[in-house]
C-alpha cells in the first residue's frame, strides 16, 4: 500500500476517488487516521488507560473532512508517517499486553491481538480503492478477508439471504434467512461485490439479478 502511494505524487489529490463523496485526499487521510486510532488501542492495552480509537463518530468525520485540504506532499507524508508509529506503537507492547481488552470504534470488546488484523483488512481493501486489486491478494489473505466480511454481514440487518460459495478455496457460509440465494465466485470476486467494490457480473449467481446490498461495515 505505501509504495502504490508512492505513485501519487503528481496526481490532483483533490479528484474523486473511487469510493463515492471522498477524493484522494480524503482517502489518504482516512488511512493515516486510521493507523493512529488503532495505535491508541494499543495504547490503551500498554498502559491500561482507556484511550478510544476517535473521540467521537464527528470528530473522525471532521479529522478526514479537514486533512484532505492538506497539500499532496504533507498528506502523502503522513500515510507514511503515521504508519511508522503504528508499527512502532506495536513494538512497545510486552507479550502480555496482547492479552488486554480494548474497544473498536464499533463498539466491539477485542483482545489487543486483534489490531493487526484490523489494520490489515483496512490496508487490503482501501489498497484496492487505491488502484490494486482483490486478485492481486495472496489466496490465503484473500481467504480470511472474506470470511471476516461473511461474519460481519451477519450482524448486519437488511441483507438478502445469500449462500456465498468460493470456487477456490475457503469457507462457503449462509448469511441471512428465509429463501436463499446461491452466489459462486472466487474469494477476489466475492469480496469485490461484498465490499462493494464490483458489481459482481462475473459471479455465477441462482437467479438473474443479483440483490441490493447495504454497506457491510
């Protein structure tokens, strides 16, 4: 992902990226932000002072609304920057610390354990919105995107019953009830569809149309 950013240097940060009402800006910024919320958990693991990922849902907004603004240099600097203090955030952790509960912005109680799965599911898919592709994952990576969105959608209401089955490995799962759709894909073209990423024309689905979905996270 930081060598893709790398790439932006002599782009307008200001154009629309593919994720609909952000630019590339606002991208950037998310990514940084990121990294720094997720440091405050490990933070909060190391030190045992409740430290949230953002202060509130506003105040992210507003640090994502107004870090786009920022010249190209400063905000490629800082999805480099900000990066190296997760990583070295990471470092301070004894093993115990791993071990310590904090709270996602979710509201998700995790072992601190966790945030580097976070923080890899965040990268992998917004590398794709950068440019990359789902099809350019290692299948095993690939593979356990896909069932953490899979679980994730069944927390959520207002989705179609779906049988989702990869045609190359990993898990097949049931989100949803009631009648049931079968959807086929590779784990790249499920999660391109899933994520909302793709349109899914490529998936081998039971009916003509594919159903609506609502944001999976």
């Amino acid at each position: 992902m930081l060598a893709t950013v790398e790439t932006f240097w002599d782009r307008d940060l200001t154009d629309h990226s593919s994720l609909p009402g952000w630019s590339w800006g606002h991208l950037l910024t998310h990514l940084a932000r990121n990294a720094d919320a997720l440091g405050n958990l490990l933070s909060w693991a190391r030190t045992g002072v409740e430290t949230p990922m953002y202060r509130s849902k506003q105040q992210r907004d507003d640090d994502i609304n107004v870090g786009a603004t920022r010249p190209g240099g400063v905000l490629l600097s800082d999805v480099a920057d900000s990066a190296a203090r997760l990583w070295s955030a990471a470092e301070l952790l004894a093993p115990s610390d791993w071990d310590s509960d904090v709270v996602t912005a979710q509201g998700r109680t995790i072992p601190a354990a966790q945030v580097p799965w976070l923080r890899l599911r965040e990268v992998a898919i917004h590398h794709v919105d950068l440019g990359a592709s789902f099809e350019d994952l290692p299948r095993e990576l690939a593979a356990a995107l896909l069932d953490d969105v899979m679980t994730s959608l069944r927390t959520k209401p207002g989705w179609p019953s779906l049988r989702i089955e990869p045609t190359d490995g990993g898990h097949a799962a049931t989100i949803g009830d009631g009648p049931t759709a079968q959807v086929k894909g590779t784990g790249a073209q499920l999660l391109g569809w899933l994520t909302g990423r793709c349109e899914g024309s490529e998936l081998i689905r039971s009916s003509d149309a594919l159903p609506p979905l609502p944001a999976w996270l």
